[in-house]
C-alpha cells in the first residue's frame, strides 16, 4: 500500500476532524518518523504493514480526542519545537501572548534575569530566552515529570547555559537566591485558574489529557493567585514587571488580588481570539 493509498483511506474515519486528510498525513508521517512534508512531495512511498499497524494505533488514539501534540510529544510554540509529557500542561497559541506582553515588558533591561513559577514544559521561559541574547531565567515546578521536560527542551534548544529548572513549590525556595542581588526584572506566570464549581472551564481534550495539577486551583479557580500574589512581591526587582495569564471573566478578580498585594496593574493583552488573557503588574 502507497502512503496516498492509506492517507486517503484513513481520512473518511477522521471526517469529524477539521481537516482529516491533513490530520491522516500528521499520523502517518509520525508512524514513518518522516515529515509531513515528505509524504506531500512522496505520496507513491510504500508503507510496511508494521508501519500500518502504528499508523492505525495512532488513529484510534486520534479518533478518541487525544491531540496529535499527546501522540507525537511534540507540541510547537513560539516558532520552537517542545518535547511534552503527562506531567506537562500542552502549551497553547493563546498562551505566546505572555512572551510577547514579556518582551514588551524587559526590552530596555541590559541583563534581565527572569523567573518563571509553575514552567511546565519551559515554553513561556526559553521563548524569552531565545528573544533576549543577554537574559538569564529559572523556572519553577513542583512536577518532577515537568522540570525533566522543561531542561529537555532547555538542552534542546541550546539554551541550558542562561537557564535553571528547580523543583518547588512556587517561589518558596528562591529566599536564598533573592538575597543576593535586587529581585527578577520579569516574572512570568500561567498557573492554574479552572474553578471545580465555578469560574472557567476547560475543553474536552485539556479536561482528559492535561495533568489536572496544571488546571485547577480551587473551588473558583483563584487560589493560586491568591498564594502567588503574597510571593511575587518579594521576588521582583523595584522596576520589575509580572505578567500572568488569567482565565475568561477573571480579570477583575485578579487585579484586586494583586492590588491588594501592592502591586498596580499596568496593561491588558489580548489572545488570537481577541479574548483578554493577559494582565501586567508592576510595583505601586
């Protein structure tokens, strides 16, 4: 059998996907260890039937909601390939807004030094540290799983050398580190703000393959704010800025829970979709 052959064969059993002839070439090019771009220009490539077999493992996998990011272990962002696993939140476009409100945010700093709370795969973090040639950051994650991921990706992109990975709870073990010099110039944050009862609520596929440390935070999904918002003032630098990612009708929330932590909001960004999913703080 040909890939063409296969590929349009598999698409009428992914027709509830979006694009299913695309999604069939994504599978088989990863059961092949191939590009997707290689079957386009190759379609008459014959195909083993081992090769059907993981092909057809990877489908039903597909067909069962699972995001072809989960099947490969690859999730793009930023224009940056990232390796993730179950311990590790599937980084979204909607969340590339923080690099940008972060560049935004650090342009005129000579040596910023950033810090990264809750990193996950790293993504936010290396984004800005493959932007500013000069920067240095730590990312923070009390995963195991997640900061294994997060120095894969850190060696993966070459950037192991301005970057540290700790495993923590939050801000708790950077007291020894703020001691020593004026706090981080950029803190970066997108912790879990899903409610159990009330407040945003997660889709389909974040609900089953998102490690559920990494989605919810309370009954109205504000408690980790609420216990970062009593660290991060002691983390920044006097001219520093925080930028967190906030769920759908939060805002207002969090900006007074910052507020009431001595922090003044500074601006909003808004995500792809034009829905407000980023707020800046700086020191009052």
């Amino acid at each position: 059998m040909t890939a063409d052959e296969w590929i349009k064969a598999a698409s009428y059993r992914l027709t509830g996907l979006e694009r299913p002839r695309a999604e069939a070439r994504n599978l088989l090019a990863l059961a092949l260890k191939v590009s997707p771009e290689y079957l386009f220009s190759y379609p008459e490539t014959e195909i083993s039937c081992e090769n059907i077999s993981t092909a057809e493992l990877f489908i039903g996998r597909r067909i069962a909601g699972e995001p072809l990011s989960r099947i490969s272990g690859f999730r793009e962002f930023w224009s940056l390939d990232f390796y993730i696993g179950d311990e590790v939140l599937d980084p979204r476009p909607d969340t590339e807004v923080l690099v940008e409100a972060g560049l935004e945010a650090i342009n005129q700093r000579e040596i910023p030094y950033i810090l990264d709370l809750g990193t996950g795969s790293g993504c936010i973090l290396l984004a800005l540290l493959s932007e500013i040639r000069d920067a240095f950051g730590i990312g923070i994650d009390r995963a195991k799983g997640a900061c294994r991921f997060a120095k894969m990706n850190s060696q993966r992109l070459g950037l192991s050398n301005r970057s540290a990975f700790v495993c923590a709870d939050w801000g708790r073990a950077l007291k020894a580190v703020t001691s020593q010099f004026q706090g981080f110039d950029l803190i970066v944050t997108n912790p879990p703000y899903v409610g159990t009862v009330q407040g945003p609520r997660p889709d389909t596929a974040t609900e089953s393959f998102d490690p559920p440390s990494a989605l919810y935070a309370g009954i109205d999904g504000l408690s980790a704010y609420k216990e970062l918002s009593h660290q991060i003032p002691k983390l920044m630098a006097a001219s520093g800025t925080v930028v967190i990612e906030i769920g759908e009708g939060q805002a207002a929330s969090v900006n007074k829970i910052f507020t009431d932590a001595g922090l003044r909001m500074k601006r909003e960004f808004y995500d792809l979709g034009g829905h407000l999913r980023c707020l800046t703080f700086k020191v009052a």
